[in-house]
C-alpha cells in the first residue's frame, strides 16, 4: 500500500476534498474552522497541516505546531533530582528550544492525529510518523520533537513511534467527570454527593455570592481582551506546564464562529473582571479550555471552586455526557467526581546523541500524584 504524505502551511491552502475525504469535521478539534482561528491569533507560532493520502485521496490528518519555549517550563513539572535537572537543562544549553509538536498544543487530549474509519491503522499512523520526521529535518534550529496525548486504546497504535527512536512518557491525565441523565440541575448533582462533598460544593457557592456572573459575547471577548489575558497568563505561571501562551484573540474567533458552543463566561467583583471560564461543546462533551484568576482575590471569593461548580452546571445545562476539566489540580478535580483518564506522550531529541542521553530520563518521569476522592454516595 502505498502511502504518500502532503503538508499545507495555512488551512486556507487546504483542498476542500481533503476535509471531504477524511470526514474528521464531526470533531470540533478537526474542523478547519476551528483551526484557523488559532493560526490567525497565534502568529508566533508556526503550523504545519499533514494530510496522508492514498491514491490521492486523504484518509489521515495530524495538526502540529513549532513552538519556543524554555526548557525550565519543562522540567519544572517533573520528580526529579537537582542533577539530573541540570544535566536536562544543559542537554539544551540555552535554555530556549523549538518543538515541534504533533497533537494540539493548547488542548489537553488526544486532538492530533486523525486516522480515516476502514483505513488500516498502524500502516497509516507509520506513514504519519515518516512525515513529522521529514518535516522536522526540514525545520531550522529543531531541537525536539514531541507527540502528543494518546489514551491507553490508542497505544498499539501510537508505540509505533518507539521504532522511530521516541520515548513514552505518561503524563498527567484528563480529569473527567460523568454526567447521570436525570441530574437536570446543579441540585440533583450535588444531592447524589456525600455529605462533606456537598457541604463543600455549597461553600464555594456562598463564597462566591457577591461576584457578578456574565456570559461573554464577541463583543464582552473584545473590549475585556487585555484582563482576560492577564488573567490567564496568571493561571499559567501557577500552572505546572504549559508549553506554550495562547493569544486570547483566538476566543474572538471561536466564539465568532462557534456561537453558543463556545462558551466564555467572566467573573466581576465590583466591575473588575477577577475571573473567567471558557468551555467548548463538543458532540456529547463539554470540555474546559482555559480559565483565568486573580488570584489576590480567590481566596476570600472562592473564585476557583466556583469555576469549577460551573463546569458542572454548563455540563447538565448542555445536556453534556461528559465534562472533561483538563489537566492539573487533579485532586481538587476529584473532589468534584473527576476520574482520571491516562494519557501518553511520545518525545524524542533531533539529535542522535542527545536523544540517548534524553530517553532514560524520559522512561523514568514520574508524574506528581495525588488523592483520588470518591465523592459520590
């Protein structure tokens, strides 16, 4: 079978009959709509379209992105000793390296790669493989690349990547929480939680009383755009990874194209915005994106713990099945009725050498871990 590979750098280069062929658009995180609004807000980063074809028909997609970022925002997340730290650190003497990354780097799941129904699946994922490979000999300065987010169903596919010299690595996994059919309100859920889990729920929800809540349209997205992105940018210094910061001009877009399944919604105390959730419905999900805190005033408000009671609320409100609330804060997460979905990374240096030196220590991270609670009756 033979399989050939064709790279667009603009989603807009794209031929209609691709999207057509691979029939990935029922997936939000496919479509080219979606997409695009990425590539029009984060002009720093550039974006690479693979489709692979066979018989000049497309039956996989992946969506990478090349990035710069700082090797400390790495290593910062991991167990590890302060040499090996050092010797990580070193490995990439400056400190600023380029990624390339296969899979979406601002969402938390498995959102990269495609493979058409029917088409044979590790032949097509190998082809996808060859093609990241070739587009990195081609990508000045690259010093990494890494692939990303698979669940444990996807692994006999995806360990593939081992025989192109890629170390997996287990990284910290989505936080899922599932929806009962007959919670209609944030009253029936928080009725099937167990006493202090429930006393908790309402705690957040009396703290929060004196915050204005309201739903943003394009317009709200526009004239709030600079404190929502200093709210965010907030949230990522406190968060334990983040590879990369999404220009919140994106939201625009989004909510301009996806109307009410994209979801913005901010917090005011006293007119200042202090806070915001974004969340997109996806088929039967609802999936938290970013959020933003100020975190001067989070304590005495509860911001947080709200946010997070109103992922549940959106959750019932769409009728969602699932709420995925994304990485990290996984035990506060848990507290909710998140459970842990796995997910696996695959990285690999450009460098022959220094890949040798990178994939023990890969094999050997240790993801934080936390306390898993069972708050339901």
């Amino acid at each position: 079978m033979h399989l050939k590979s064709d790279v667009f750098k603009t989603i807009d280069s794209i031929p209609q009959k691709y999207w057509d062929n691979v029939n990935c658009c029922t997936n939000i995180y496919y479509s080219p709509e979606f997409l695009k609004a990425f590539e029009i807000a984060n002009t720093d980063i550039e974006f690479n379209y693979i489709f692979i074809l066979k018989n000049k028909k497309a039956v996989a997609f992946a969506n990478t992105q090349i990035v710069t970022i700082g090797v400390e925002t790495i290593t910062k997340n991991i167990k590890m000793s302060g040499k090996v730290r050092r010797v990580l650190n070193n490995t990439f003497c400056n400190n600023k390296i380029r990624v390339l990354f296969c899979g979406n780097v601002f969402l938390s799941g498995e959102y990269g790669t495609f493979l058409k129904g029917g088409a044979p699946k590790i032949e097509t994922f190998n082809a996808i493989a060859k093609a990241v490979k070739k587009l990195s000999k081609t990508t000045k300065k690259l010093s990494s690349i890494f692939v990303k987010d698979f669940k444990n169903e996807s692994l006999y596919i995806t360990d593939q990547l081992k025989s192109y010299d890629y170390a997996a690595m287990k990284v910290e996994p989505n936080m899922i929480i599932t929806l009962k059919p007959e919670w209609t309100s944030f009253g029936d859920y928080t009725s099937a939680l167990k006493s202090k889990y429930r006393v908790k729920a309402n705690r957040a929800d009396a703290k929060s009383e004196t915050l204005d809540i309201k739903l943003f349209s394009v317009e709200d997205i526009k004239s709030h755009r600079n404190e929502l992105q200093a709210l965010y940018q907030n949230t990522i210094e406190n968060a334990d990874f983040n590879a990369q910061i999404l220009n919140l001009e994106t939201y625009v877009h989004l909510k301009g194209t996806f109307k009410e399944k994209f979801i913005v919604k901010g917090y005011f105390l006293n007119d200042n915005l202090v806070g915001f959730l974004s969340a997109m419905q996806n088929d039967t999900n609802l999936d938290a994106h970013f959020i933003g805190i100020d975190y001067s005033n989070n304590k005495e408000y509860g911001i947080y713990t709200r946010i997070l009671n109103d992922y549940v609320r959106l959750g019932i409100a769409t009728k969602s099945h699932k709420i995925n609330l994304g990485r990290t804060a996984s035990e506060i997460k848990s507290t909710l009725g998140a459970e842990p979905k796995t997910l696996t990374c695959y990285c690999k240096h450009k460098r022959y050498l220094a890949n040798q030196i990178l994939k023990p220590f890969i094999k050997n991270v240790q993801i934080k871990s936390f306390k898993q609670h069972q708050p339901f009756k």
